[in-house]
C-alpha cells in the first residue's frame, strides 16, 4: 500500500502539471501540435483526480499505523500545493479577468491618451473603441453595437485583434479564457466545452470542432486617427479593478519589449516581426510591417483582388481597401487619391459621401502567428 500511496502522489502530481502545461507557454509545450492530448486530459480531467484521489486516501488509511507516519504527510503536501498552484493560480482565466465594469464615454469624456492603439468598430451610424492597452490585459470584452452582440478579443502574445460575434449555431454563446494553443489564446465555450482558436475564430478542439465564429470588420488605428473618422464614437475607459495591470507606458504597443513573450524584433521577417495580415477567401498574405513605413502605400493583388494599403501619418494607423479599378493610389496627408478621386481613410469620397472603398479586414501581429495560422500565405517583397 506504501507504493500505491506514493505512486499515486506522483501520478497526481504529473497530471496537474501536464493538464496546464500543454495550454501554457511553458518550455517547448506551444511549439507542439499536443491540442488533442491537452484537450483529452482536460476532458477527463476528474475522471484521473477522483481515481489518483482515491488510492491516496486509500494508501494513506492503510499505512497510517505504520512508523514513519510524517512521512506521508510531509510527502503529501507539495502534491495538495501543485494542486492549488495548478488550478487556482495558473489558469489562465484566473490570470486575466475580464473588466468587472464595461465604461464607455464619448469623446469629450475620454480620458484614453490619443496616441493610443485602438480597436474600432462601426455599424449602423454607431461607433465604439476599444483600447489595445486594456484589451491586451482583458483579452475578450463583451459589448453590442447596431443591436449585435460583439466579442471583442486580443492575444498579446501574437498580437492579434479580433472581433467576432458570439454566436454558436445561431445562439449566443459565452466563453472563458482556457489557455492558449501555438501562443495563441484559447477559449472554451460554456455550452459544450470547445476550444476556439482567437486569431482565428475555429473551434480547434471538442464536439464543435471546424467552426467558426462570425467576423466582424474591424480596424487598428491610434484613437486621435479613429476621432477624426468617427468623431461620436465613444471609447472603453479603463476598469477601475483591473488598473494595476494595464500597460501604461504603451511599451508592448509602441514593440519597446526586448525579448519574451511580447517582445518585438526590430528587422523584418523575424519570428516577432510585425507583419500587416490579410485574408480574401482561401488566399493570404502578409506585409512586413517595416516596408509599409517607408513606402506609407502599397498597391497590390491577392488572387483576382486589388488592394491598397495605406499607412496615416502617425505611423500607427492603417487601413486596407479593394481597388476598384486598375488604376493605382497614392496618398497625401492622409488622403488617398485616384481616378480624380478623394478618400479618406474611412473609405469615404469626399465629394461623394455615397461613393465608398470596401474595407478589407487586415491584421497587424507578429510573423510567427500569421503564418502558424496561415501556412500557405504569401508575403509581398
């Protein structure tokens, strides 16, 4: 009974400790395709703590008259303190909560730095931002817009922004953050357990495997550009119980990290390069971030598309458009120009406030998430 006993508090131990490593960035656990093995433990997760539970007690009953008996004792602490480390301090959703109070206020209440990364949404002459600052921390707000229900979500680790909508099956659905998967959060949804990739909105793992969210367009842009487009948008004010952990400093936005899990490279094409991410159907490519600096516009096509990328004059704000036409754009102060025609970076003609660009959706992250996420993606030279 001594070896069930024993062997039990190392069994226990090892299975809390794999339950977690493999959906967190642990060494070597995120460069693994382990989403099946980490979702299986998970699953089962009871089933090993009640058998593992079980011939301990057990173990512990039989032996207990025998000499030595702080030695089982002594032994069965750290065991009893991996459990509590493992379940209620490790877990991703214990380590970023979502804001226990959502305040938004329009622009003249604002107290967001402008400077600031945003995330913005429009729909139906309504307009909201949501500071990259507080989601980086947050990693999923709850909101609605137009009368749609939104999820607004950001990894820091891959530096993705994304907004879905949260619905399932045409039912609305909540998530919790449950890890992460190639350095990219996970969610697990409240309804069947699945986990859904944020970089890409796909259930990965469990009865809801292969689907998707709903996309919603959205833009990453500084919140003085996002105000000049949407001048009533109102803004996500930060959460009084969650301030401690905000990047105030913008450092992760800004990429001054040097190394970890946010840190950012310098020099293009790097594993924590960034990288401008676009999609149009099966077909993807991607934008060292570097170049569209110095060239501020870039004229492209993906697949039968044409597109623009443009880069405002902060350096920071970006949009990507469908061209209509063969014709070329160039850009002026923030003004996109062609065939005798003025946009904004909303899309917008100037003189013809009915004449709009289709916006694209595009994502600036880190090279190593984009193409993890898109194999097969193309990158323009």
């Amino acid at each position: 009974m001594k070896k069930i006993y024993y062997f039990s508090l190392l069994f226990l131990a090892l299975f809390e400790i794999a339950n977690v490593y493999f959906i967190m960035p642990m060494p070597g656990s995120q460069e693994m395709n382990s989403i099946s093995i980490a979702y299986t433990l998970y699953s089962y997760r009871w089933v090993f703590r009640i058998i593992f539970g079980a011939l301990i007690i057990l173990g512990f009953i039989k032996t207990w008259d025998t000499k030595r008996k702080w030695v089982r004792i002594i032994t069965l602490i750290p065991v009893l303190a991996i459990v509590f480390l493992f379940n209620f301090v490790m877990t991703a959703d214990k380590m970023f909560l979502q804001p226990a109070e959502l305040i938004l206020k329009n622009s003249q209440e604002n107290s967001v730095p402008l400077d600031r990364l945003i995330i913005g949404i429009t729909l139906n002459e309504e307009s909201k931002a949501y500071p990259v600052e507080f989601l980086a921390y947050h990693h999923q707000v709850y909101d609605s817009i137009g009368g749609k229900p939104i999820i607004v979500t950001y990894c820091s680790v891959c530096r993705t922004g994304r907004v879905y909508e949260p619905i399932v099956d045409g039912k609305p659905e909540k998530f919790r953050l449950v890890g992460m998967d190639h350095f990219n959060a996970m969610f697990e949804d409240a309804t069947t357990g699945s986990w859904w990739r944020q970089a890409t909105g796909e259930a990965s793992a469990g009865e809801l495997k292969g689907k998707f969210l709903p996309k919603f367009e959205s833009v990453q842009m500084s919140l003085s550009q996002w105000l000049k487009l949407y001048p009533n948008s109102f803004i996500m004010q930060e959460d009084p119980a969650s301030i401690k952990f905000y990047d105030k400093e913008a450092k992760f936005e800004k990429g001054n990290y040097e190394g970890g899990l946010t840190g950012t490279d310098k020099k293009s094409w790097e594993k924590k390069s960034w990288v401008v991410g676009v999609q149009i159907g099966t077909l993807s490519k991607a934008y060292d971030w570097n170049k569209l600096l110095a060239d501020r516009i870039i004229n492209d096509e993906i697949g039968e598309k044409r597109i623009v990328i443009a880069m405002a004059d902060d350096q920071t704000s970006f949009v990507v458009f469908e061209r209509p036409s063969v014709e070329v754009f160039t850009m002026k102060n923030d003004t996109l120009y062609t065939c005798n025609k003025k946009y904004n970076f909303a899309g917008i003609n100037y003189s013809d406030k009915t004449d709009h660009l289709k916006m694209l959706n595009a994502y600036q992250e880190f090279w190593h998430s984009w193409k993890t996420f898109h194999p097969n993606t193309k990158t323009f030279e």
